[in-house]
C-alpha cells in the first residue's frame, strides 16, 4: 500500500515560516499533489495544488523535487489563526490517499 | 452559496442498527467520496463515485455501502454498524479526484 508520510506535529512562532514535509513513495507519472487546512470541527479545506517543480498562491507555496516522492508546504509569516491539521494528498488515478496529518501550532 | 451538505452532524446508535448518512453537494461535481477521520490515523478514504452509478472501493470499504443514484447526492449506509465504525465521517465533492475537493462538515457517529 503506498504510503504518505508527514510529521506528526510542529511548533512555530508568530512571523516565522512553517515548512511541512510530505513523503509519498510510489507516486505515479500522473499523480497530483495537494495540500489541505482542518480547524477543529470542520472539514478540510483546499490550501494548493502541484505536479512539480514551485508552485505558490496568496497563502502558501508547494515545493516538489524533480522525483516527486516528497513535497514541501511553505506557509510564510505564520499568524495565530494558521493553528491547524495540514494534510498532504496524494491522487492515485481515482483513489486519494491522506497522509496522517501534521499539527501546526503557532505560539505568539 | 457552493456546499457540501452531510446529515446528520451528531449520530449515536447501537450495533446492528442500519443506518445512512446523507450527502449532497451542489456544485455539479462529478466526483464524491467519503473518509472516516480516527485520531493518528488522518483521513482515510472509504469510498469514492466517478459519476452517477460508478462507484469504486477506497482504502477502507468494509463494513459500508454507497449509492450514487444522482449526481448531487452519495449517501454512505452502514448495514449492520459496529463499534469500531464510531468515527468522524467526511463527504466531499470535486470535479475529478485531482481537482480541489470540497468537503462537509463532518458527521460524528457513535455506535454503542
């Protein structure tokens, strides 16, 4: 079964950057990578999205390697608010596969 | 307003006892899955719908059942429910399984 693997938890401080790692063995040519946000009591919610090499938006950036078998979530200037459950999505053909989630906590 | 819609939010129930949890979403999307959220183990995928009437066997099928009768709506049914089944329970919905997914709220379903 092929796996996604991030750390468990992290700690960080108000203005600094929070880098999240996600190995994901056996990804695919086609397989996308994707990056989700949880509060506690909500669903998950769409932070990015990448194939490969640097992708970034308003809130967050996605570095990816040239072998893809990990990929790095960059959130910048990190607030109180960004205290949450990161999950790294690998999609294999049809079928979505979570990695166990890091808990960010960001301390003022 | 663009939503995931699950019902209900809160479940308690007893083993044995069928029961379904409903999902619908009114974004035209194509693709819908479910998840069961168990602490340190993250999401995981129970199964997913390509369109109407396809339906396939995500990492952790047994014990559930789905339908996708419709295209807004894919309800999970747990036939005869179990205690290792108490869980949180996730729909979402996309345009295709790379695309961004959208996800309700959550039903929290214990079974006693």
């Amino acid at each position: 079964l092929a796996k996604t693997t991030q750390p468990i938890s992290m700690d960080s401080y108000e203005g600094q950057e929070v880098n999240i790692t996600c190995s994901h063995n056996n990804i695919a040519t086609n397989d996308y990578i994707t990056w989700y946000q949880q509060f506690p009591s909500q669903g998950p919610r769409f932070i990015i999205q990448g194939y490969k090499t640097k992708v970034t938006n308003e809130v967050a950036s996605l570095f990816i390697p040239a072998d893809r078998k990990s990929s790095t979530l960059s959130l910048p200037r990190v607030s109180l608010s960004d205290t949450a459950v990161y999950y790294c999505l690998k999609a294999a053909g049809n079928k979505l596969t979570f990695g166990g989630g890091t808990r960010v906590l960001v301390k003022p | 307003e663009a939503q995931v819609t699950q019902n209900p939010r809160y479940l308690i129930t007893v083993t044995g006892k069928k029961l379904t949890v409903t999902c619908s979403q009114n974004m035209n999307h194509e693709y819908m899955s479910w998840y069961r959220q168990d602490p340190g183990l993250g999401l995981r995928q129970i199964y997913y719908s390509m369109n109407v009437e396809v339906t396939d066997k995500g990492d952790v099928p047994e014990g559930y059942k789905v339908s996708r009768k419709e295209k807004r709506n894919f309800p999970l049914i747990l036939e005869s429910p179990s205690p290792n089944q108490t869980s949180l329970y996730f729909c979402a919905s996309s345009y295709g399984a790379r695309s961004p997914l959208h996800f309700g709220n959550g039903t929290r379903l214990t079974v006693t």
